[in-house]
C-alpha cells in the first residue's frame, strides 16, 4: 500500500532553527493527540500520543519515540491546520476534509452537513468575493499553495483564525526572485478580496509580507495528500487515475506531523485514509527515545536520484544511514 500513498513535501532542513519554546510543544501535542472521528476502536488511543519533540544533534528539532512503539501500530493522528483540494478536485473532493465525493458540477461541494458546518469558518468570506482572476492565475501557472493561502486570509477575515497560525512552522526565506513571482497572486487575492465589501479594519494584516511569509512556509511544510484506495472500486480506477496530470486530492499543513525530520529508510510513515486527517504509523518496533523519522520523497528512488530530489526540491543533502550506505 505504501506505493499508492506516496506523498511529498518540501522542508529544507536549515542549519540554525530556531529553539523551540517548551509552552509551544506541549500546545502540539495536546492538541494533535486526538480521537478523532473515524478511528477505529483498535486504534484509538488513550492518553497523549508516545512521542516528545526535542533538538536533535543535526537537523533541528524532530519527534521522538517517549515509550516503545510496536511495528504497525497508529502512533498519533493529525487533523490539518489548514487544507485545500486540488483545483482539479474541486468538483470530487470534500472542500473541508477532502473525502471524495461525487458531484456534476465545478463548484465547492461538501460530504457531509458537519463539513459544511465546519467550512463556514472560512467559505462565509470566500463566497462575498470573485475569486476568476486569480483562480484563473493559479490554473495557469500550475500554483496550489496560494489557494491555501487564499483559504487562511478568508479564515482571519472571519475571526476563525490568527494571523500568525503558521508561525511555529519552520520558516523559509524569500528570495527576490521568489517575491517576484509571489507579487501576482498577492495582487490578485487583494484585488478580491477589496471587492467583496468586507470592513477595512478586518484585512490590516493582509500585507505583502505576510502573505509572502505564509506562502513560503505552506511551500515547505505541506503534504501532498493522496488517499489510499479502499474498495475495489478505487482499484479499477486507480490506473485512469495514475495518468492524471494532478493524481493527488489536495494539500495539507500539520503541526505535529512537520516536526518529523526525513530518512530515506524511514521508521515511521504518514497515510491518509479517507479524508485529510494524518495518521502518523510505525514501519518498524522503534525502541524508546529513537527518533521518528518519514521519507519526504519515494523511497524507491536509487541513491542518485534521492540525492537529487532532496537537494533540489528540500534544499538537504541526506546524510542518512542508508544514503551512507551507497545504498
Ligand atoms: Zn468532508
Ligand atoms: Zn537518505
């Protein structure tokens, strides 16, 4: 199954995180260890989840095991901070929680009256606005990560969310090059959102920083969310699927879940079940205090090609064992 839940994400290690506030840590933690919907009785659990985030020797800060974990066993879920379909998938993804859905037209549609309950926080704003233009710069770059951000201003706009909600992320610098190519799709979000006759006072924080800054940390801290195929159904499908310019149902960002640091033989990995609730599982028995580690990437790339990956699309050179190894 691993093969079919491939994901990636883009999160160059940097050389001098910043500390992380121990009041920052424990907000994560209580606040992902959740029993969410869905869960099976067998994988519910109880108590906090078996993990503590600490400084490592090298890559910043990473998640480590606080109690042995056994092979296979659901270490913690994780329920988005902020997601958005595929534009490709507007018309058959949950434009809440990503769950398929079926529907005929191009317009957002919802699975159930509780997602559509819960998408108010953000879709009350969304709908005052004429998002064309730069729904129509996102198709024709390729763009996803400014719909997120699209999706956050809309949520602070409401009331629903801080400005600074990405803030414990891992910050990423912005190069002059990359405002260059940042500066449109600002234009074009604020250019919407000054039509949609919304009070002044509630888009002060819309500046060209913020919205450069929180682009740039989506860009290096979202997942690419693929669901795992659950009836035989998705299985005849899936091969249409696979030749689809966009197979991926959307993108998500995490707390806890970005705090994992990569490995190209990795310990732990993320699965996506039904919907774009994470569940963070074990690979392997991890022994307590070993750190939790993912592969950004398909694992099933030879050394090279790794190498490659990582260095272009996550800024790292991988210095893990098997990357040692020559493997
Ligand atoms: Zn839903
Ligand atoms: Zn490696």
């Amino acid at each position: 199954m691993s093969r079919l839940v491939r994901y990636c994400r883009g999160l160059p290690r940097f050389p001098n995180p910043p500390p992380v506030k121990p009041q920052l840590l424990a907000l994560n933690l209580s606040t992902t260890s959740s029993t969410a919907e869905n869960v099976t009785p067998a994988d519910r659990m109880a108590g906090p989840p078996p993990i503590r985030v600490d400084l490592t020797e090298s890559a910043g800060r990473g998640v480590f095991a606080s109690r042995r974990i056994g092979a296979g066993e659901l270490i913690h879920t994780a329920k988005p901070v902020l997601c958005h379909p595929s534009l490709s998938s507007i018309s058959a993804a949950c434009y809440f929680c990503l769950r398929k859905v079926i529907s005929e037209g191009q317009s957002p549609t919802f699975c159930s009256r509780k997602c559509e309950d819960s998408a108010k926080v953000f879709y009350d704003v969304e709908k005052k606005a004429d998002w064309s233009e730069f729904d129509a710069y996102c198709r024709s770059q390729g763009l996803k990560y400014p719909q997120m951000v699209k999706r956050l201003a809309c949520q602070v706009i409401s009331g629903a969310a801080s400005a600074e909600l990405l803030d414990i992320l891992q910050p990423a610098s912005v190069s002059a090059e990359m405002a260059l190519m940042m500066e449109e799709g600002y234009g074009s979000l604020r250019r919407a959102l000054s039509g949609a006759n919304i009070p002044d006072g509630k888009t002060t924080f819309l500046s060209r920083e913020w919205y450069y800054g929180v682009l740039a940390r989506i860009r290096i801290n979202a997942f690419r969310i693929e669901l795992a195929l659950s009836s035989y159904e998705d299985l005849l499908s899936s091969a249409a699927a696979c030749v689809e310019a966009e197979a991926a149902v959307g993108n998500a960002v995490y707390m806890l879940p970005s705090f994992y640091n990569h490995d190209c033989d990795p310990n732990a990995h993320i699965v996506w079940i039904e919907n774009a609730e994470a569940k963070l599982k074990a690979l392997r028995d991890i022994e307590a205090d070993e750190e939790l580690r993912i592969c950004y990437i398909d694992a099933s790339l030879d050394h090279d090609a790794r190498q490659t990956v990582l260095l272009q699309g996550f800024g790292f050179k991988c210095n893990c064992p098997r990357c040692l190894s020559g493997d």
